[in-house]
C-alpha cells in the first residue's frame, strides 16, 4: 500500500466518524476569592459541521483511487 493510498484511506475513516462520533468539550466557569473557589463545570458534545465530513470522505475518495491508479 503506498503513500497516497494510506493517506487517503485515514481521510475516508475520519470523515466517516467525524459524521458519526461527537466530539465531548468541557468548561469550567469559576471564582476564586482569597483561598475559597466555587466553580461550574459544564460538559456538552458537538460534531463537526457535515460539509467537513463530506470534504473528508470525497478527499479520502480522491486520493484512494489516485494511489490505486498510480500503482496499477
């Protein structure tokens, strides 16, 4: 398997999960007065924009079938 090839399969598979897996974030929002701290953490999940999977996914394509002409 060659380079273009590696490259485009690992772009098809994160484009294929970035439309799948949500990604986790985590904030904290706090005061701190003297030695005493009180804070909020709050955690939510975002996933990536469509068109950013679908750039993926048609570059992993694109590359995928550039490596598999290149090696024929």
């Amino acid at each position: 398997m060659k380079g273009l090839t590696r490259v485009g399969a690992v772009l098809l598979i994160l484009g294929l999960l970035s439309l799948v897996i949500p990604i986790p974030q985590r904030e904290d929002h706090g005061v701190k007065i003297g030695d005493a701290k009180i804070g909020v953490q709050t955690e939510h999940s975002e996933r990536l924009p469509p068109v950013v999977g679908g750039i993926l996914v048609v570059g992993g394509v694109i590359a995928l079938a550039a490596g598999a002409r290149k090696s024929a």
